[in-house]
C-alpha cells in the first residue's frame, strides 16, 4: 500500500543529539543585521526534477517512478538544515485555546518545534515545524536564518524510528499575520511535504515581526 | 445512467450524545477551517483530502480523492459521502469487521464515525442525512472533485467544534473484494454490500487560526501559556492586565442580559 524504508535504520541519534548544543553558535547578529533578504515570490512548484542532494552520508533511496514517495509515520527528532548551518532538535507543539499555533519557548538556544496535530516529516500530508526567529536575549532564534534558504536547498529531519526525512525546498514566502492564508500552508496535500515557519520582519514600525516567513518543501528521499 | 434514488432512513440517535463529548473552549461555533486526509478502508485503493471553511453556518467543502471504483453497471459509479458526526470521532480499523466477512460495512463502522450528519451532494441535492443515499446525487466516477458551499445544521457544527466530525467517501468495487462483497448491502439489500461500504474515511481536525507567533515579541504580547519568558516579564503582566479588562468587560455584558 504505502512505500517506506523501515528497513533503514542510521546511527545518527548519538551525534544529532551532540550538535544541538552547538546551536549558540547561531548568535552572531549585531544590532544592524536584522535585515532580512528581500523575498522572493515564487510561482507554484515549478522545481527541477529533484536532482539527488550531494551525499555526505547515504545516498536517499530514489523515489519509485510510480508510487508517490511516502514514509510511515514516525514523530521528528531533530532538523538539519546543512545551507545555513542549522541543527536544532525538535519538540512537540499543539494548538492554544485561542486556535493559533503553540510556539516554542523563546529562550536563547531553544529548539525547534513540530506541530503535533499536522503529519509526522515524510508522511503523506504538509508536516509544520515551527521556530522563533529571535530569542528573550537577541536577534536570532532558531530559525533566524530561515530567509537565506533558496529553491533546491535540503532539509533533513531526523526522526524517532532513526530514519532522516530528506526535503528539497521548493517556494518561499512572507504573508502578514493577519491575513494568514490557512488553506494555502495547511492543505493536506496529497504528496509528502513540509512546512517552514518564522516570524519576519516588515515595513509596518508599530510590530517589528508583522509577518510570517513560510517555506514550502517536498519529500525527496530518505536516509 | 441509471438513477436509483434511495431513501436513507436516519438513525436518531446521534444528537444525545454531543452533549456528553468534552466542550472545546470555542464551543458552540465551528468558526475555523477543518482538514483531513483521507485513508482507504477495505483495501479500495483510494487516497484523498478534505477541507472545510466555517463561516457562521455556511461552510465551503473541498473534496479530492482519486483512486476510487470507476464503473458500476456500465455507468460512472456513484460515491455517496458524508460528514459523519456525534460518536468517537475516528476511523473503523479492520477489528470493526465484527462479522468477519472481510469487509467493514458502514454499520461496522459506524461506532466509530458514527451517524452522517451532513450528505456531501452535488448541487442542490439535498444536504441532510435524508439525502444520504440519493445515488444521482452523488459524485461518480474514480475520481472526486467537489467543492460546495452551503449551510450547516447544529449538530455537524458541533461535531466539528468538539473534533467528532468524519467525512466518510462510499461505495467499493466488488471485484476487488472479498466473496462478501456481493452479497446483499446492510443498507440498501437491493444493491451489493461492497456499493455501499466505505471507501475513504479521515477525521476533520481543526487547522491553526491566523498567523504563526514565532517571535518572542508577539509571544509576549499575547500572554501565553507554554512558554516561560522571564526576560519579559512585563510585557507578560501588560498581557495579564488586559486579560483581566477583558474579563471584567465580560461579566459585565453577562450580566446586563
């Protein structure tokens, strides 16, 4: 019925857990480098056909021409994302009384998080992880570096089962706040795929993060 | 093509039962937007997805399935569809073939998804439990495209708001199922019990209102629980003050009524 790899199992977790101490090193902003590059706006998936991501470590098993490519369920562990340097772990958000997103805690050097109502990284469906984009302490959160991605780019998820989930990006985008587009981010698409999601800055001086920074990825493979 | 339109005969039961179900903290509206992924059941072979916009009563229903039983007698095979509300709010596993006959009737799975509150029809057909059966009335064919606006009754906007609502896709093909399969329908005898057993099944879970607040500004402002900033202490007790107006304000307007 479903494809998936179980059979392929890595030793990863002794040095995922390792590198998320290493996550201070992301403090490197001073007071001018709050910029944020300029957005681009991408027109639907018009990505390349996934060329295979460089392997470092075992090649993704390719994608069966026919059956879309989908993993068993497995709850996320942590995030790589190796274009910008990012290693965070991951825990596990729901949804406030008020019906908006859970975020995580907002402490310098805190991890990531995966919505726990949305598909587990690689199941069919748009998997979200979430990270604050600055800290109680400075500018940079866990996904400050979030707009330097680029169509192409890889995110690996490292999940419980001790498999990594491998995305290649695929759109950017920044909407406001308050005209979220729901539907547009949490579709259950029919494909394997994940969701990205920073606060951003805006021209708007009364709210220094008016907007959401969304970045949209596919499955590609798995490792 | 062959129309057989067919009376459902609504089970009552359903409505007791939501006043029993934990009272979410937006009761009684189903304001939002809801998603589900569709799974087969019964080995159709079937995927698809499902989105509903709440506005009020009204609500915009999204469809797409593919992968479904293509032709019955000759025609465009008919997929009735429902939201199912008002039981546990989830999708029969193959242990709710009680019979054992290799299938898991829509009485089967009933326990779990419960009665339909809302028939997905096409157009003006009619949209109650009444309509459950209406085979002209129904999208047909292997695979789905539906998108309706149209207004809710009570008891599916409270299944929605307190996560008991199932949409629920029908109607398998007999060849690909077991000796069963032919035998007469739970439902309508006249038909094969594999026409009018579930295809699809997922449970409509509310999707995230708004915008995402992943900075620690907004987190602040909006005073909430989860995530302990002690560095901002006093946006948190400016968030703690409104918070009490708002209250006060509250209990007064309760008690001018």
């Amino acid at each position: 019925m479903i494809e998936h790899n179980k059979g392929r199992r890595l030793r990863l977790t002794a040095g995922a857990a390792a590198l998320v101490v290493a996550l201070t090193a992301l403090t490197a902003c001073s007071a001018g480098s709050g910029e944020q590059p300029p957005t681009a706006a991408p027109a639907a998936s018009t990505a390349p056909a996934a060329e295979a991501p460089a392997a470092e470590t075992p090649t993704p098993s390719a994608a069966p021409a026919s059956e879309p490519l989908v993993l068993e369920a497995s709850a996320p562990v942590s995030v790589q994302i190796p274009s910008i340097g990012l290693d965070a772990s991951l825990i596990h958000t729901g949804i406030r009384e008020d019906g908006a997103l859970e975020v995580p805690p907002g402490e310098e050097g805190s991890p990531g998080s995966w919505w726990d109502g949305s598909p587990t990284p690689g199941e069919r469906g748009a998997s979200v992880l979430l990270g604050q984009v600055n800290s109680t302490t400075d500018d940079s959160g866990v996904f400050y570096d979030l707009p330097r991605l680029v169509e192409g780019d890889e995110v690996r998820v490292t999940r419980e089962d001790g498999s990594v989930a491998v995305f290649e990006v695929y759109s950017m985008e920044t909407f406001a706040k308050d005209s979220f587009p729901t539907r547009a981010v949490y579709y259950p698409v029919a494909d394997a795929e994940l969701r990205l999601i920073t606060c951003h800055k805006g021209e708007d001086s009364s709210s220094p993060y008016p907007n959401n920074y969304v970045v949209f990825a596919r499955l590609v493979g798995s490792a | 093509m062959k129309k057989s339109a067919l009376l459902l005969v609504a089970p009552a039961l359903g409505l007791g039962m939501v006043a029993l179900s934990t009272a979410p903290a937006m009761a009684a509206h189903a304001e939002g937007s809801y998603s589900a992924m569709l799974d087969e059941l019964n080995n159709s072979g079937a995927t698809g997805e499902a989105w509903i916009d709440v506005e009020g009563a009204s609500a915009t229903v999204t469809i797409n399935a593919s992968g479904l039983a293509a032709e019955f007698d000759g025609a465009p095979y008919p997929h009735v569809q429902h939201i199912h509300i008002a039981a546990q709010g989830s999708c029969p596993s193959e242990a709710a073939d009680t019979n054992g006959d290799g299938i898991i009737s829509t009485t089967e799975g009933a326990p779990f998804y419960g009665d339909i509150g809302t028939t997905l029809s096409v157009g003006e057909a009619d949209k109650t439990p009444a309509g459950g059966l209406d085979l002209a009335a129904a999208p047909s064919g292997d695979t789905i495209t539906y998108e309706e606006t149209f207004d809710l009754d009570q008891a599916t906007q409270d299944s929605l708001a307190d996560g008991s609502a199932v949409v629920v896709v029908h109607g398998l093909d007999p060849a690909t199922q077991p000796e069963a399969g032919t035998s007469p329908s739970d439902l309508v005898p006249e038909l094969p019990l594999a026409a009018t057993s579930p295809a699809l099944c997922g449970v409509l879970e509310v999707a995230p209102a708004g915008g995402v607040d992943t900075d620690v500004t907004t987190v602040a402002a909006a005073g909430t629980e989860g995530s302990a900033l002690g560095a901002v202490a006093l946006g948190g007790t400016l968030a703690l003050m409104t918070a009490a107006g708002v209250y006060v304000v509250r209990r007064r307007v309760v008690r001018d009524n």
